[in-house]
C-alpha cells in the first residue's frame, strides 16, 4: 500500500492485461491524479458511462486495461452509477 505523491490519497497497484502497473484508490477505482505540477497528460480517461479507465486511437475508444475496443457492459455501467451515487 503506497499514498499518490500530489493528493495523499491511499492507493493501491494492479498488473493490467498489456504488463503495465495501474494505480487504484481504495475503493477499486482506478486512480488518476492531476493535482501535480506538471499535470502531464497521458491520454488516459475515465469512460464517463462505466468508469474504466480509455484512450483513444484512431478515432476508437481502447479499454487500457484489455487493449481491445471498448464496449460498456450493462453491470459496468449500474456499478458505476452506484458508486457515483455513493460517493457524493
């Protein structure tokens, strides 16, 4: 268990399917802090419908965590309403 150097927040490092290390915050999502300085823009997002983390590429949505297309599931997208429901 490790804190985010910008917020503090207590975050957490999962291998993705492509050997790359992602950082989630306790509560399962995935962590992207912006607070830095330097504020680097790395092309990653949060899908605004199921909450996984996407980039794009040629015009496509690619889910960072498969690296295949992205398509939001129905029990994605209810969980992520349900924590966005929560957390406000």
């Amino acid at each position: 268990m490790s804190y985010c150097r910008f917020c503090g927040t207590e975050i957490n490092y999962t291998r993705t399917a492509n050997e790359k290390w992602m950082p989630y915050d306790v509560t399962g999502q995935p962590h992207f802090c912006n607070k830095g300085k330097d504020k680097k823009n790395n092309g990653l997002t949060v899908c605004k419908k199921c909450g996984k983390p996407v980039f794009t590429m040629n015009k496509k949505k690619i889910d960072y965590t498969s690296l295949k297309e992205h398509e939001c599931s129905k029990a994605a997208i209810t969980r992520y309403q349900k924590y966005l429901k929560r957390s406000k």
